[in-house]
C-alpha cells in the first residue's frame, strides 16, 4: 500500500506485549480522548449480553472478542495516524505489531468500513488497502459491529436509532457518517439480530 506518503514507522511493539494488558494498553494511547475510551468501555460491555453459546457456535474466545472491542477504535490514537481514517489506521498500527488476523479483520472491517470507504474524498487510496487486506473473519466483524452500533459514542447501550439519532446530532444529517450508517443500517439489523437478539433493535 502505497497510496498515502510518509508511512509512519512504527517503534517495535510486539502485539504479545500489548496482550499483557491490553485495556490498559489502549486507554494509554487514547488517554487524551476520555470519551472514547468510555465508548470502547461500553462496547466491552455490551459482548456481556452476547450469548455464550453463539461465540462457541462460532469458534470465538472470550479473550479475542474482547481483543477485538478494545482494539476496534484504536485507529484514532495519534500514535497510529496515517491516513486520518480510523479503521485503516488502527489495522495498519495493530498489524505491524503481529496482532492475529480475527482482531485486524475487526478492526478494518468494522461498521461496514469498507462500503464507507468507497464513499470518501479518499477512496482512490482507502480502498486498495481493503483490497490488499481481505476479510477473512466476517462473523467477528458482525460481532463487534453488533456491539459499536448499539453503544453510544460515550459508552452508554442504546438502540440503533438511537446510535443513529446521536450521529445526527453531532456531524448533521448531511455528513457521509450519517449517510452511511443509513445505508448500512440493514447489514446492523442483521448483525444485532444475531447476536443481541431482542436486546438492542
Ligand atoms: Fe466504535
């Protein structure tokens, strides 16, 4: 991937390291925004009311879930920066340190990333990424997207048009944000559906 100049070098960081205590881990390198730390705190909590019996259904630990919804928003940290898109950013960072493919997948593809990326200014230079990285675990990235859509962006549970509601709010109806949640919304359905059930549509 070559698209974006002045590919950050990361300092060596083993994902075995940052393992060792991951949520510490993270609210360390986005210390300096305490709300999405409470966001990811929420979005920890809400795998709380996922089924035991469906993660075994599909393979999953409680630890890689758990990787994955710490680590899903860890595309914001400055230390991650390269493209200023989030999903792209923190799978770049979090591949460099080895992390295993269930949680990058997570990661990159959350939230329908890559459907928003072909929607962005950038596109030209996002999707190739997706392209160079394909997902290889979609059941997690439904996972976590069941999670993030039904937690708020401070970390309270809501509903998905409640999530909706809050987009509005801050970015205004117009934003690409707001407009892709709404094309998305039938792909959360599903996602909440299957794994939250009742809890959250
Ligand atoms: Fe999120």
């Amino acid at each position: 991937m070559t698209g974006f100049p002045g590919g950050r070098l990361f300092p060596m960081i083993s994902w075995q390291t940052v393992c060792g205590d991951l949520s510490q881990w993270v609210k360390e390198a986005l210390s300096d925004q305490p709300v999405r730390v409470a966001h990811l705190e929420g979005v920890v909590r809400r795998l709380k009311d996922v089924p035991e019996s469906l993660l075994i259904r599909h393979g999953f630990a409680g630890v890689e879930c758990a990787a994955a919804a710490w680590c899903h928003d860890i595309g914001y940290a400055a230390a991650a920066h390269w493209t200023g898109w989030h999903p792209v950013d923190g799978h770049r960072w979090l591949d460099s340190m080895g992390a295993p493919a269930v949680v990058l997948d997570a990661v990159l593809y959350h939230g329908g990333a890559f459907s928003q990326a072909k929607l962005r200014p950038d596109a030209g230079r996002l999707v190739p990424y997706f392209e160079a990285h394909p997902c290889r675990f979609p059941a997690m990235v439904e996972l976590i997207t069941a999670c993030d859509v039904t937690t708020r962006h401070d970390g309270g549970p809501c509903t998905l048009a409640e999530r909706l509601e809050g987009l509005v709010v801050r970015y205004g109806a117009d934003d690409l944000r707001v407009r892709h949640f709404c094309l998305e919304r039938p792909f959360y359905q599903e996602a909440v559906g299957r794994f939250l059930g009742a809890v959250a549509c």
